[in-house]
C-alpha cells in the first residue's frame, strides 16, 4: 500500500472548517484514500473514503487532487468533540493487502474553544 | 446496542499469566480483525479472520492465539504474558475482506497491562 504523509498536528477554531491535508505521491490507480479518526481513548472510526472524485458524506468531505498525489479531508464546521487524531490511508483491496489497514502517525487535530 | 464488543475493557496481570481478550460483533459480519496499539500509539494489525478461517497473520509471537468459534466472535488468548505485551488491543470487523467501498467498525479497545 502507498505510503502517506500528514502534519503531526493542527489547530481549528470551533465553528470554522477543519482542513486536513494528505500527502500519498506514490499511489497507484487501483489505491483508494480512506480516512479514519480516533477520539481519546476509543476505538477507530471510519470517516470516508474515494477513489478519484471528490466525495461528500454526514461527516466530511475528501477533496482529491487530480493527479491524485495528495488529498484534504474537510470537517466543514468543526466542533470541540471532533478532536481526534485523524488517519489517511491508502489501500487497495484484494491481494496481499487483504483486509489490512495500515495506519500511519495520524495529525492530532485539537479544536478549541 | 453496541456494533463491536470487547471485554474485557482493562485487564492488568502479572508476567507469565495466560489471559483472553473476548469481541463480538453483531453487525452480521464476516471478517473480524485484531490489532495493537503499542505505547507509541502506533496501531497495527495482528490478525484477520474471514468465516472463521485465518486470513491474516502478521508475524505476531505463537503465544498470540485467536479463536473464532463463530462468524461473530473473535477472542484473543495470550500464553505467557510478557511486558512488552502491555498495549490496547482493538477488535474490528467488517463486511467482506475489506475490499473498496467496506469500512471497518472497531471495538472500544481492552488495556492490557503486564506488571
């Protein structure tokens, strides 16, 4: 699976959008983004994931560059429970990669006040 | 009702004990996972199952051994705890083997600490 590179951490208002941005310049064209979150001491949530069209669900939008090499989750009204460490990943399904979900570091989004 | 369950929630034991990690899932799915988040908070997958039959194994120690006696249960035995154990360990499962367009649901995570 391609390797991704996000910040380590960042800083959102509440109330203002939240931009998370997401390096994977050595994807391939069957790889998809899929972005998972993790609240303090609970399980991972999967948030969203796309191939190669911007996509839109209740939680966030992914916006894909059209070369593919880097992405941006947006939580368009962040609010103080949407403090997490955020995961981009990318994966492709089948083969060795089978059912595996490799997470990286992850950027420590904190909202304030 | 609770997607993923584990329990038990913490667990704190001494060296060299055997302990289990139990999880159910009551989503109706057919792959169920095992991963680790060591100290560092790294999380990585241990194992993967897929109707009961092992899928993934990533090269973890034999003293790790699940056991899925349905589609709906996937429980963790540990032999010989050792510190280097002590991490939060996380069920998952998921509809499928994770191809595109499947999401994985995780368990709230069982703190194991060895002393």
């Amino acid at each position: 699976d391609a390797k991704t590179t996000q910040p380590t951490s960042m800083d959102c208002a509440e109330g203002r959008a939240a931009n998370l941005p997401c390096n994977h310049s050595t994807i391939s064209g069957n790889e998809y983004v899929y972005w998972y979150r993790q609240i303090h001491s609970q399980g991972p949530q999967y948030i969203i994931h796309g191939l190669k069209n911007n996509e839109t669900n209740e939680m966030a939008s992914l916006i894909i560059t059209e070369d593919r090499k880097s992405s941006t989750l947006i939580l368009p009204h962040a609010t103080l429970r949407d403090t997490a460490v955020y995961y981009c990943i990318v994966r492709v399904g089948g083969g060795t990669s089978y059912g595996k979900l490799t997470f990286g570091q992850g950027t420590i989004l904190t909202v304030h006040p | 009702d609770t997607a993923v369950s584990q329990t038990p929630k913490y667990l704190v034991t001494q060296m060299g004990n055997d302990k289990s990690i139990k999880c159910e899932q009551n989503l109706g799915h057919d792959t169920m996972y095992w991963y680790k988040q060591d100290s560092k908070k790294f999380l990585k997958i241990m194992f993967s199952y897929n109707n009961k039959e092992l899928i993934i194994n990533e090269t973890v120690p034999n003293r790790f051994s699940p056991k899925s006696p349905d589609k709906a249960h996937l429980n963790l035995h540990i032999n010989s705890l050792e510190l280097g154990d002590s991490a939060v360990y996380f069920c998952a499962s998921s509809l499928g083997d994770l191809l595109v367009n499947t999401e994985a649901f995780f368990g709230q995570g069982t703190r194991l600490t060895v002393v």
